[in-house]
C-alpha cells in the first residue's frame, strides 16, 4: 500500500466508517479498554479500575512526571482550548511558552493514549483484546492497521488518567498546561472553581479556525503518519478524529466553536483567570491573529483589554499589573523563605 494514493484514500474511509457510532472503533464499543471485565469493573455506571489495572495507571502518572524534572511550583495553570487540529502545540510553543517550556507539566489525555497503545503491544492486550475482528479482517486482507487509529478505544481511560493527573498536579501546586478542546461548559466551569480554590493564577489560551480547515489539517496531519508507518514498518501510525465529534465541535451559539464559546464563558465567570487570548487563523496560508487579549487587574474584577490595562499600570507605577504568585519549591516554601526555618 505504500506510495499508493488510492488504496491510502480507501483506507481512511475505512477507519472513518469504522469510527462512526455503534461501529467497532466507537469509543463506548465492546472493545473499549473500560469495557474489559479484568481491568475494570462498574458500580452505579461508573467504572471503577482494578488493582492490576490501576498498578498501570500508577506507573504511566510517575514516567509523565519523571519526564518533567524542571517543573515549577508557583499555582500556575494554563488552560489551551480550541478544535482538532487548530494548532494549539504551535501557539503554545511559539507565543506562550517559549523558552520556558520545561517550567510546566502538559496534560494531555492523547499522550495516555499513546502510552496505553504501547502497554497495549507490550502486554498481547492489543492484539487478544482491542483490536475488533472486523480490523483483524480487513488485515487479513491486506489493509494495514495501525494502533493510533484505534485510539478511540482508549478514549475515556486515557481522559481518567489526564484528570487524575491534572488533579494530584494541582494537589502540588506545580505549573500547568491543560490541553484540552474545552467543549463542555459544565466541565470548563468545575475546573475553573477547581483551580480557583486551589490558589491558582488562570491563563485561558483558545485557538480557531474554521471547521473546512480542520477537517483538512485532520486528514493530513493523520496520512502523513500513516505513511509515515508504512514506510519504516515502525509507529503507532496516526490518529484518526471521528468525523461526527470535529463536526460537532463547531456547533456552539451564534454560529462558533464550542471551545470559542466555553473558554470566553471560563475567562469571564472565573475569577482565577488573569489572562485570556484568542488566536485565530481564518484559512490555510493565512496569518494567525490575536483577536482577543484581555487581562484581569485583581482577582474578581472584570476583564479588561491588554492595552487598556497597560495604560492604567503606568499610570500606576505597575501596581494594578496582573496577579503572579511566588514560585514555589517542591516542599511548598516561596523562594524568599529557603534556608529560613
């Protein structure tokens, strides 16, 4: 198949029927991992890992961890909204982290799936238990699969495992970035009382663009990888994001995204947030704009624009600058008071 653009285009319609609701790549389907009767069970409807399971959980929470040694301690949070494939890796890298970027722990539910796709290859699971017989056929057939196009059944773990690990962060205090598309209201505004009552300064980051440039960049950014597979016989391949859940994303109010919505509703009710930015990109090739840039002077107080609020801080000598708490070391002391018992 490598190199063949038409057996390529035949596959991804493959995966796309395949990913389509009640079809075998659903993420409620039979062979979802939270469906596997050995690593979870379900009490009132909620799945409750067991313990062989949860020893996994453990140890892919500490290799996340480990893998960010320079983090800071300082109640931080970054919250990265905006649909697949709108480039929010590149906004953050290249207009908010910069050269900072080892200061924060990402969370991200997608590198757990990457991480329980490996456990998956490691441990025979993916192929005794995740991979649906209607796949094995098509295989049979000469189809390459590859693991990343079935993480849809590692969809709600891997979303546990990132919450889990957003909460035991926030326990610590440690930098933040939470990478999530910010589609449900209900969620967004928990987790901004969330990181409020831990003491937390807030930056909402959302980034747009248009449903047609979504759609293109999802196709692309998931055949270059499959290709990519193909050729080096090696990877996870790419991940495919179900047609009807990218199409659902832009249905929010007055014709937006439901992550343009929702981050505008956190920035607004929550108190935490200092900073809320907008960037949007409005077709392949264009510029990407920044839109919005809004600060708020003291906790509580209404959002203001970046270059109003910069007026006013010299009018003030700097006083009315936005909040930035002290960092924190590991123990939780600031950094005035180290070597002070």
């Amino acid at each position: 198949m490598a190199g063949d653009g038409g057996a390529i285009d035949a596959h991804r319609e493959t995966v796309r029927a395949l990913a389509k609701p009640g079809q075998a790549l659903a993420p409620d389907g039979p062979h979802a991992t939270v469906h596997n009767p050995e690593w979870f069970r379900y009490v009132g409807g909620r799945a409750i890992v067991r313990s062989g399971r949860a020893e996994l959980h453990d140890r892919l929470i500490r290799e996340v961890v480990k893998s960010r040694p320079g983090v800071r301690f300082e109640n931080r949070a970054i919250v990265l909204a905006g649909p697949p494939g709108a480039g929010k890796s590149t906004v953050l890298r290249d207009e908010i982290l910069g050269d900072t970027a080892n200061e924060w722990l990402t969370i991200d539910a997608d590198d757990f799936k990457h991480a329980l796709l490996r456990a998956a290859i490691d441990d025979g699971s993916y192929d005794a238990f995740l991979k649906p017989a209607v796949v094995k056929d098509h295989e049979t057939a000469g189809e390459k699969f590859f693991p990343l196009e079935l993480a849809s059944l590692v969809h709600e773990e891997s979303s546990e495992l990132a919450k889990r690990l957003r909460g035991e962060a926030i326990r610590a205090g440690a930098n933040i970035v939470i990478d999530t598309v910010l589609s449900s209201e209900v969620s967004a505004l928990g987790l901004g009382k969330q990181l409020e009552a831990a003491g937390y300064g807030v930056d909402v980051v959302d980034v747009e663009v248009p449903y047609e440039l979504s759609e293109s960049r999802i196709a692309k950014r998931w055949q270059q990888s499959y290709e990519v597979a193909l050729e080096s016989g090696e990877g996870l391949g790419g991940r495919w994001v179900p047609s009807e859940y990218a199409r659902a994303v832009f249905d929010g109010p007055d014709g937006r995204s439901l992550p343009e919505f929702v981050a505008e509703r956190l920035a607004v009710e929550c108190g935490a947030v200092d900073h809320y930015r907008r960037f949007r990109t409005a077709a392949e090739g264009a510029d990407r704009v920044l839109e919005v840039d809004m600060v708020r002077l003291t906790p509580r107080s209404k959002l203001v624009d970046a270059s109003v609020a910069a007026v006013r801080a010299r009018a003030t000598d700097g006083l009315a600058s936005p909040r930035r708490p002290a960092p924190r070391s590991r123990d939780g002391r600031g950094r005035d008071d180290r070597g002070r018992e």
